[in-house]
C-alpha cells in the first residue's frame, strides 16, 4: 500500500440564504455553501504546510456562480486571517490545461473543491495533466486537497452523479460514474442527513460491496490521513455503509424498476472525534468529551473549534 504523504478532507456542505445571496443564486446553487462552517475551515489550514501562510487554490468549477462563490471563500478565509487566497475559474478542459493555472497549483498549499455539479469536475479534469499534478502532490507532498458537496461526492474513484432519494433502493435509479480518484475503496454522499439519502448510498454500496459508502451530513467533514485513516470533523453526522458483509441480495436478478433486497448490511454512525480505520475496518468512537461555554475540551484538536 502507498501512503500518501498529503492530506484528504471532505466536506458535506451545507445550505445558507445570508451572506448576500439571493433567491435567484440559491435555486441556481442549491447546494451552496455556508461558509462559516469555522471549525472545519480552521482545520484545513491548521492542517496545511504554512497554516495561516498558507497558499490557497480555490477551485469553482462545479458552481453555476463561481465569482459569488470564490468571494465567499476570500471572505471566509479571510475571517481566520489568512489573505493568501486565490481563485481558480475553470470552465473547460482547454482552461484546465492553461499553464498559468498549472503553476498555480504546483505553487499552492491548499486546493479546494467548490459545491455545485460533481459532473462538471469529471468531466473537465479527467485525464488532465492538472489532475494528474494533484495526485502526485498528493501523493508525495505535504499538501491538502479539500472538497465540499461536489468536491467531495468526486474525490473517490467511484462517484455517485445521479439519483432520487425517495427512489434511491430501486434498480437503475442511481447512477455511478469515475470520480476524481483521490481516495479508492469508498464512494461518497453528501447533504447526507438532511436529502435522507441513505438509500441511495445503500444501492451504490450493493452493486458493489468491496466499497466503504460514506454519508456526509451538512457542515460535517472528515480528514483523511495517510490514505486510511478517517477522522470526523464539523458539527453533523457521518453515516458509514458496509458491504463486506452483505449475505444476499436480489440486485442481478430483478428487472430495471423495480426495488431491492439487500441482506445484512451493516451501518455505522460517526460524529466529532470518532475515526474509522479504513485498512482494518475498525470504528474508534471517541468517548471522552465534555462541552464548557461552547468548546468541546479534553478531545484531541480541541481548540480548532473556539
């Protein structure tokens, strides 16, 4: 197994009317991120190279509205003081294989994945050099790559792009497709709580049971070490779905249409602190935590969250 030396976080997004977005932006951008999520934007920079010196890529290719949506970003990392925040508006392949915007990711610290349509990422870095620059700094550099909603529903190698919740068990409904492939072994889900999305990462975890399904609920994340070790940050829940497990089900045998059985699927929750071991499967619930005037105390990386 090769370890990379960089760092993954995920985060699960969240939806917010304020910070001057209007009605018309948030039926364009439904998934559009609030941004004040401090704990888990603090986490990023305290874990990238230089911390608030830190060189930071933000990518708004899934967005509909990148210009709103990476000033939201100056603004937010601004907030934490750190002003070394730059703005990446790729809209296709020909822009993602500019080689201003190479230089500019061989240079950073921190490159991170705006919401919108995990498609659009596919689509428009999929076999580029610029992709192929982040894995490898991935890899082999203390580097950080993050990703909210799209951007993390796209970092695995399998990604979830379609697929209605309340029709999610039902054959041919979900619909998956090659993701970013920062991260093999897991497929991601995001808005997870809140879109009651669990069916459909139970269909995508059936048609192949040899991956971990991961739920990420709304201003929730998880930091993702040494390619294996997942950490839960943010304030939500994480739902894990396990097929290694899986007994029986009727998937291969029923028409297009119609729903599935699945036996012995197996689920685990996570919340802040708590980490999953992806190599030996083990969940490590962290049970010694108190709460004093809003800040969790004797938990590791406590003070990320005043």
């Amino acid at each position: 197994m090769i370890v990379p030396k960089g760092k993954l976080i995920i985060i699960g997004g969240a939806v917010d009317m304020g910070s001057n977005v209007t009605l018309q932006e948030h039926i364009l951008q439904p998934d559009y991120i609030k941004f004040f999520e401090q704990g888990i934007l603090r986490r990023i920079i305290n874990e990238s190279a230089k911390h608030e010196g830190s060189q930071i890529e933000v990518i708004t290719t899934a967005s509909q509205i990148p210009e709103l949506v990476g000033e939201e970003y100056i603004k937010a990392f601004g907030q934490l003081n750190v002003t070394n925040v730059n703005v990446l508006h790729i809209k296709s392949r020909e822009d993602a294989a500019n080689k201003v915007y190479l230089d500019r990711i061989r240079k950073a610290d921190v490159v991170m994945f705006s919401g919108g349509d995990q498609l659009r990422l596919t689509a428009i870095f999929g076999g580029t050099e610029f992709l192929q620059i982040l894995k490898q700094r991935y890899q082999k550099e203390n580097f950080v790559i993050a990703g909210t909603s799209a951007g993390a529903a796209a970092a695995s190698t399998h990604m979830i792009y379609r697929g209605q919740s309340n029709e999610a068990l039902v054959k041919g409904e979900v619909q998956i497709t090659a993701g970013l492939g920062f991260i093999d072994s897991v497929i991601v889900d995001t808005h997870f709580v809140q879109r009651g999305r669990i069916g459909r990462l139970m269909y995508a975890v059936a048609t192949n049971p040899g991956i971990l399904g991961i739920g990420l609920g709304e201003d929730t994340g998880l930091l993702i070490t040494e390619g294996y070790m997942m950490e839960a940050i943010g304030s939500g829940l994480i739902i894990l779905v396990d097929g290694r497990n899986i007994v029986s089900t009727n998937i291969y045998d029923v028409e297009l249409g119609s729903p599935i059985s699945i036996e012995n699927l197996r689920v685990h929750v996570m919340s802040i602190f708590d980490k999953y071991d992806l190599v030996q499967h083990r969940l490590i619930i962290k049970k010694s935590m108190k709460v004093e005037e809003g800040v969790f105390i004797n938990a590791p990386g406590s003070k990320l969250l005043q």
